[in-house]
C-alpha cells in the first residue's frame, strides 16, 4: 500500500513553525512575517526539512545573537545545509 504526503500550506508551515516553538517553551513569535514564507518555498512544504531549516536558522541567529529568526537566517541556513 502507498500512501502520498503533499506537505504542509504556507498557512499550516507558518503553523507548525509557531506550535513547534510553543512546544520547547517559547512563549512569543521567533520567525519574522517573512520567515515563514522562505521555510515554506526552500521546505516544499515537507515537515523534515522544515525541521531542518528552521534548526538551522536558529542556530545562525544565535551566533549572531538575533532575538528573532529573519528571511536572511532561512537563506544562510538553507546555504549551510547545502541545499
């Protein structure tokens, strides 16, 4: 048996993002508005590689000690993993 996964819409990636932050006890918004949207279009939507990314990203802003997660972040961490 086969079963397709189309991925995850911009709205439920920007979604997950959030849920994902509340669930490690962020308690306000790290990605930027346009954040989101850069994760969704680099992802295609696929909830491994939105993990992959967004980890990425925070890892980059925290070396630059950024208190949020920008588009900037999401292009580096995207370079960073060779993608």
């Amino acid at each position: 048996m086969f079963k397709q996964f189309y991925g995850l819409t911009k709205e439920e990636c920007r979604d997950y993002l959030s849920s994902r932050m509340k669930i490690a006890g962020c308690s306000r918004e790290v990605f930027t508005p346009e954040a989101a949207p850069a994760i969704f279009n680099i992802s295609g939507g696929a909830p491994r590689v939105i993990n992959n990314i967004a980890a990425a990203a925070l890892m980059y802003s925290a070396g630059k000690r950024a208190d949020s997660i920008d588009e900037e972040a999401v292009f580096q961490a995207n370079i960073e993993l060779g993608a």
